[in-house]
C-alpha cells in the first residue's frame, strides 16, 4: 500500500524508491524465469525486443515485452502490491501494464544508458505512465545504478536526438540545468522497487564492477494516457533502419 508520503515524493521529484516490497525468495525465482527466458526464448526474438551488449561475449543488455512470451512475467505485472503502487501514484484505479521489460548491465560489459525521456519515445499524452523497476541485484553508483533529475517529469518532453546507442536510440540534446534538476542514484537491494514518472530525465553509467546489475521494469499506464500511434510508427520505422544495419542478435 503506497503511503501518504510515498505519493506526495513521486509527485515531488517524478520517482521514489519503495524499499523491500518483494521478498528473497520471489527474487530468487524472478532470477531463475529471467535465466529460463534468456536460455529459451531470447534466441527466438525479433530485432527490437532483445538488445545485447557490443563486446565480444555479447551478454544480454536489454529485453522488451516478456509479459507477451511467458505467463510468469504477466502474471508478475498482475501482482496487487505493485499494482496498488501504480494505483495510487497515478491516481486511477483502471492502470494497465504496457511492458515489462529486462534491463541488465552486465558486470564488466554493462554500458552507459544516455539521459532520455521515456516518453520522447513512447508518446503518451497525457504522460500519467510510469515505471516500476525491481531490484535482482544491489545498484550501486559503481555498477550503474538508475539516475534521475529530481522534478524533471514536470518540464515536458524535452528535444531529443539518436543517440547512437542500440536500445536507448534517442538521447536528449541537453539535459536539464543540474542546479534546479539535481541528480539522484537510485542505489537498490535486491527486492527494492523504485518508480520513475515516463517524462523523468534519466540515465545509467557503466558497470565497470564485477558485480551484474540486472532490474526488471513494469511500466503501467492510467486510463487516461493515450498513445499517439502515429508518432509511434514513425519511431518503430526508425529503429527498423537501425536494426537494418545492426549485428546479428547472436554472435
Ligand atoms: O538500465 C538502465 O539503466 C536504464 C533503464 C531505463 O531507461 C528505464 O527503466 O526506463
């Protein structure tokens, strides 16, 4: 159940961390589905819903849409304490889950994600979407835990550009002035969840520890939100020129 004070820091800064809502034992079997899914599905993805790092062992960086491949991971969407989470921080008892997604950052291999706006891509209007993510692994600020700009979500999409990198193809231009925007590390335990508004600023450094930082992202939307199909499109055709000329998924 989202507190008082959990709702009113959302609003505030555009995320919040909710410290040990999954117990070990559900982390330790989200590992193991995210293990099987990498082992039997990813080999079957299309370009687009996998991403994986450009060094020589190629590990996984990025998994989109898993709700749609395995049961565990709807069902995972479908939990009423995370639902509840998203209930309350947007207001609307009729949310739906629009992704759950996998984000690794390898130890070792785990490369920068650029600051961007979720939204610069997903176009929901109004922006009432956000972004359960759940610890697998301690994040710390060496292994490149999530960063965000304190009440960035309240500045609008702000102009992005490609920035080059496969599975956060856009990049923001500048990001917002740091002294009224600071940063914030979401540093995590396994089990914490953290919640970025769609329009937060925010990136990742590299992970040049030996320690893996993989998380797991709901997003869920209100019924509100409304995706603008046709700037959709005109992305997804973007990312197929990208995928076009992109190495093949397994090395
Ligand atoms: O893996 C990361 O650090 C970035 C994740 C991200 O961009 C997101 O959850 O929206």
């Amino acid at each position: 159940m989202a507190t008082k004070h959990i709702v009113q820091q959302y609003n505030e800064d555009g995320f919040v961390i909710v410290r040990q809502l999954i117990s070990t034992d559900e982390i330790a079997a989200l590992d193991q589905h995210v293990d099987d899914f990498i082992r039997d599905v990813v080999p079957t993805l299309e370009p687009g819903d996998v991403y994986f790092e450009d060094t020589p062992s190629r590990p996984v960086k990025s998994i989109f849409r898993m709700n749609r491949h395995a049961p565990y991971f709807q069902q995972l969407a479908d939990d009423l304490r995370l639902r509840d989470l998203a209930t309350a921080l947007l207001a609307d008892t009729n949310i739906t889950c629009s992704n759950v997604a996998f984000f690794g950052k390898p130890s070792g291999d785990g490369s920068v994600v650029p600051a961007h706006q979720d939204n610069a891509f997903q176009y929901w209007a109004p922006p009432d979407v956000l972004t359960v993510t759940i610890a697998i692994d301690e994040s710390t600020v060496d292994n490149g835990a999530l960063i965000c700009q304190q009440g960035s979500h309240r500045l609008g999409v702000l102009p992005h550009q490609p920035s080059g990198v496969m599975g956060f193809s856009m990049a923001l231009v500048e990001p917002p002035d740091l002294a009224s925007h600071p940063e914030a590390a979401l540093c995590l335990q396994p089990g914490d969840v953290a919640v970025h508004h769609v329009a937060t600023v925010h990136r990742s450094d590299a992970n040049l520890t030996t320690r893996c930082r993989r998380q797991l992202s709901i997003g869920y939307c209100s019924s509100r939100a409304q995706p603008d199909e046709a700037a959709r499109a005109e992305h997804r055709k973007r990312l197929a020129t990208l995928h076009a000329g992109a190495k093949p998924l397994q090395s």
